[in-house]
C-alpha cells in the first residue's frame, strides 16, 4: 500500500463517531513513513517509530475509545499483543497474490488476524488484493494459497472484446447480485475505482454481491458473515466509496 492510498484511506474514513478501533494493515510498509497528519482526529499512532515501551503503547489502544491504526506488518512482536484490541480490520494489498499473502505470513500477521475475525467475529473488509486474498488459492505466478475464507480461486481477466485491456484501469459500473447492508444508499449502476487483472471467482454464487463488466461480468465484492471484499478501491472511488467506508464502520453482521 503506497503513502498515498494509506492517506486517502485515513481521509475517507469518517471522524471518530462510531467508537470503533479500527485495523488497518499494510502489507508493504518498509520503514513506515507518517504522512497521515489527517488521522491524528482518530488517534492515529505511527508504529514503527517504536518509541515507546510495548506496554505503554498497548495501555494506549486499550483505553482508546476509537483509533485507526496502521499496522506496518513487516513490523516484528506486535500482532500477538494488539490481536484483541480491535473492532474492525482493513486489508488493502497491491501488488502480486504471491508477495501479499507472504506478508500476512511473515510476522504472525495471519494468526492475529484470523483470531480477531473467526474468534472473535470482528467485521473484516479487503480491498484489492486485500479482497482476492480471501479466495481458496491465486494462479497469478503459480498456484499460492488463499486464506479460503470465501471458496473460489483468483485468475487473470480474459476479456472477450480485443479491444479491452488488462489490466483494467479507470471508472466501471457495480451491479448488484443481491442486498448487502455494506452498499446502503449506494445505486445500482454506480461507478467505482478499478486497478486489476486479476479477479476472484466464487465458488458459490451466494457469496457474490456485486459484479462489474469488462469483456465479460467479474466479482467487484463479495460477503459472507462478517467477511467482505471489493476488488474496486473505494477511497478512490468519490461519494459511492465513501459510503461504502461509512457502511462498514456501522456494520453488524
């Protein structure tokens, strides 16, 4: 996730009305920069300064009413202690299926993570990658495992008009495949942010609640229990994205 999308997230994200704690991961973080001046309102930390000691800091998200934190993952010993303290996870990802799930793997990321949402049963959006993630297996550079927490496998576009490219870039219109309490308010038709070439093929169509068309329909956002996941980039994605974000914030499956 680049400085920009984290600060476009931190900005889309409503102010601190909900008394949420919110997670939001990066998967890419290499000596994390804090450009999120914007996110000082919900009582943004920057972790990887490390400044302080692991118990104060972890006093500090506990008392915290609501806070949005950015977890660099590549960040070593916090996810083991912090995997209790949060109401709500994001997992935006860029880049390849193969780099971002051994982010997850490399620092206990996934165990912290997959406790808070099937132990504890904490609302969990992925965005991007962060959403492909959520299929069984990704065939982008071989076969790499998913998280399976939405059965299905993610394969490359093959849009079927030649005049199409990959990847898919730019505004695109959603069109519901059922009801989701996550696009309250949001019109069917409206466009959303697109920047993929992979899309994620689920094995059971009840688990779909939007599609999107380039040379052919492919899953912009799935849901099931208190997972979801949109392939479109939401805090790219104007006055539709941001109420998507709100949705989430009020969200109780």
């Amino acid at each position: 996730m680049t400085a920009k999308t984290r600060a476009a997230l931190f900005s889309a994200i409503p102010p601190a009305s909900y008394g949420n704690r919110i997670l939001l991961l990066d998967l890419h973080a290499e000596g994390f920069d804090p450009v999120l001046s914007r996110a000082e309102r919900v009582g943004y930390h920057d972790l990887a300064t490390n400044t302080d000691p692991v118990a104060g800091y972890v006093a500090r998200v506990q008392a915290a009413e609501a806070l949005v934190l950015c977890f660099p993952v590549w960040n070593f010993g916090y996810p083991a202690i912090l995997k209790g303290f949060f109401d709500r996870v994001f997992l935006p990802g860029v880049g390849a299926f193969a780099s971002c799930r051994a982010g997850l793997d490399a620092t206990g990321v996934y165990e912290a993570m997959n406790q808070a949402v099937h132990g504890r049963g904490v609302p969990f959006m992925g965005i991007c990658v962060g959403h492909q993630l959520l299929a069984t297996e990704g065939l982008e550079f071989g076969v790499t495992p998913g998280l399976d927490w939405i059965k299905g496998q993610v394969r490359k576009l093959e849009p079927n008009d030649p005049h199409l490219t990959i990847p898919h870039m730019g505004w695109n219109a959603i069109a519901f495949t059922r009801a989701h309490a996550l696009f309250k308010g949001i019109e069917d038709g409206a466009h959303m942010y697109y920047a993929n070439s992979f899309a994620l093929h689920a094995a059971d169509p009840a688990d779909v609640v939007a599609t999107t068309d380039h040379g052919g329909p492919f899953t912009a956002a799935v849901a099931k229990d208190n997972v979801a996941g949109v392939q479109f980039h939401p805090e790219k994605s104007q006055a539709s994205g941001l109420a998507l974000l709100a949705n989430f914030l009020e969200w109780r499956p």
